[in-house]
C-alpha cells in the first residue's frame, strides 16, 4: 500500500503560479507513471502532465510549456509547477501513481484561478 497527499493549491490570480507537491508513503524510484490529473464541476477527469520512471513526461495541451512535472526520489515527491495560470485551470487536482496492476490516488487538492 502508498499512501498520496496532495498539497500545494490555493487560491491564485490569473497569471500567477503554484506549486503541488505529492507525497508518497514510500519509494517513488520504481513506480513505473506518476502523473497529476484534474476535474473541474461537471467535467471528467483528466490527464493534466505524466511522467515515467525514467524521465520521459506528457503533458495535455492545454497546459504545456506552462506547467512542468518533476519529482524527487529522495523526498518520494511528484512535483507539479504551474505557470501562466487561466481561469479555465480551476479544478481539483489529484496525484496518482501507477504501479502496476495499482493505482494509488491522493485526496485532492483544490486550485482556484480567479480575480
């Protein structure tokens, strides 16, 4: 079993930046994706960035070249930096890790654009 907690979102103006942070209860070095996803009311989830366990990342295009998914090993934490943020991304954003035949998934957490 991998415990995930999210934490990191908030209230922020369009334009502005945050940082998630996924916190696994044990070694992320093998989890073969990690990835954050979001859903917004009324919509589905969805893929937001992934990233694999050895580097290779995909992002949605809604988000790229705005928003970067990283981790560390060390601290088994998914990071996710978002940049540039619009009205458009407020949604709750959930980390999951997939580790075969498992996926993990955190609580959520919520992220608001607005003015």
């Amino acid at each position: 079993q991998v415990q995930v907690v999210e934490s990191g979102g908030g209230l922020v103006q369009p334009g502005g930046s945050l940082r998630l942070s996924c916190s696994a209860s044990r070694s992320i070095f093998s989890i073969l994706i990690m990835g954050w996803y979001r859903q917004a009311p009324g919509k589905q989830r969805e893929l937001v960035a992934r990233m694999t366990s050895y580097g290779g990342t995909t992002y949605a295009d809604s988000v790229k070249g705005r928003f970067t998914i990283s981790k560390d090993n060390a601290k088994n934490t998914v990071y996710l930096q978002m940049n540039s943020l619009k009205p458009e991304d407020t949604a709750v954003y959930y980390c999951n890790l997939h580790d075969p035949p498992i996926d993990y998934w955190g609580q959520g957490t919520q992220v608001t654009v607005s003015s």
